[in-house]
C-alpha cells in the first residue's frame, strides 16, 4: 500500500479490534513509513449508520459528541437513553473495526496536502490565535439527505468546543451549494453583520471538490428547542436576526 501512494497520498484502513488494536496499528504504520497517522471510531446514530468518526486519544472532540447525543428530560431518561445507547454500542459499533487515515511523507505532485496539514501551516494566517499544542479532527457524516455536507470539526485539544468547520459536498450537485454559500460568506466580510455568521478561512477545489473551511460557531438545533409555548418567541428573535442581516444591503424595488 505504501509503494503504490504517491508522495503526500493518503490512505484508509479498517483494523479489527484487539487488546491495544490502536496501538498495534499505530506501530504497523510507522514501521511501513506512514506518518500523520489518525485513528478513529464510529459513534452511530438512530438510523443505524455512523454520523460521527471520533479520533482516539482526543478528550476533547470525545466530549463534544458525548453533549451533542445527550438527551433533554430528567435524570432517569438519560440514564437509560446512555444504557442503551451504550447497549448499541455494543452490539454494532464496539467490535466494528477501528478506522485510520494515514500519510506517505511528501507533497502531491499538485501541491495539494490533507486538510491537517493546510490547518497546521496555513494557521498564523487565519487570526485564530497562537497554534495549539494539538490539533485533532473529527468527522461529521450525518444528516438525512445526499445533499448534506461531510464536516471536519478541529479542536484545540482538550478544548470541546470546536474552532474551525471543514466543509465538503458528499455528491456531485450538493458541490454548487457549498460554492455558494463560500462566496456569500466572502461577501458579508466586508460588512458589518450580526453575530451568528461564521468567517471564512479559506475555499479551495481540490480535483474539482471543493473544500471550505469557517470559523466554528457551536450552538443547539432550532428542532431541539422550539415548543408550542416558546415558538413565537423564538420566530421574533430569528426576524430582528434577520433585519439586522440586511441592514446594509441595497434596496430594490419590486
């Protein structure tokens, strides 16, 4: 595998679990001259796929995905929701293989470098402070369309909260999307907009893909909060949020 990677290639494999199964598969990369080496597991959602790939050895993006599958109500549902959650986990994901993405040390003939690597180099640039100590990754698959995006989340290990999203389009025609929405960002820039709207750090087309990566911004999903008591609260909010948005923009008749 390693002689058939060109300089900067990446690979995946899966590696069925044993006692120190990480480990062991950490040592076997090495020894073969793969570097950048990441391995993660499956955290799988109601629908029985994976919707997050959670790197091992990185408190906080574990922590993250532990706040973001807990479940509103007392203390006894989440209790049990955690129990069978954990009872899942069991029987579909806890012997599922372990995942890895690794490296040949180099550059693609291209220039072009795994997203890790853009973060790392391209860091002073993006006015995200001093570069951690370490940067770990973790993947975000869910969402119920083809039309939704595949998420890079970084962390600033052992922070939980995530500081840059990595966005990329799972199908061909969910790419315009993703274009779009790179140059509306671009453009709200240079004005003075609410808070709410993430920065963007940085859009590039990797063999036609594109890739772009935002300011992270955590928060809880309208779907999750909204009830028959605090709906017209909440539509109110999202309206002032909305005026405030286009304050700025030009005028245009009907």
């Amino acid at each position: 595998l390693y002689a058939a990677l060109r300089p900067g290639g990446a690979c995946y494999l899966e590696w069925r679990p044993r006692p120190g199964g990480a480990e062991r598969m950490v040592r076997a990369l090495r020894a073969a001259g793969f570097t950048d080496i990441t391995c993660y597991r499956r955290r799988y959602g109601s629908g029985g796929l994976p919707i997050y790939w959670v790197p091992l050895g990185a408190p906080g993006a574990r922590a993250y995905v532990q706040s973001r599958l807990r479940l509103p109500g007392g203390r006894v549902r989440r209790l049990l929701a955690e129990v069978r959650r954990r009872l899942r986990d069991i029987a579909r994901g806890q012997w599922a293989p372990i995942s890895a993405m690794a490296y040949r040390p180099g550059v693609t003939p291209d220039g072009e470098r795994g997203p890790s690597m853009w973060l790392q180099s391209d860091w002073p640039c993006r006015k995200l402070g001093p570069l951690p100590a370490r940067l770990s990754t973790l993947l975000a698959t869910g969402g119920p369309r083809s039309v939704n995006k595949v998420v890079l989340l970084v962390f600033a290990e052992p922070s939980p909260v995530p500081c840059i999203a990595v966005k990329a389009p799972r199908i061909d025609r969910a790419a315009a999307g993703l274009r779009r929405e790179a140059t509306v960002l671009a453009s709200l820039a240079a004005r003075h907009t609410p808070a709410g709207i993430p920065r963007l750090l940085f859009h590039r087309e990797c063999d036609g893909i594109p890739v772009i990566g935002e300011s992270a911004i955590s928060g809880r999903p309208l779907d999750r909060l909204l009830d028959r008591g605090n709906f017209r609260a909440w539509s109110s909010r999202v309206t002032d949020w909305l005026i405030a948005l286009g304050a700025e923009s030009p005028v245009r008749s009907a």
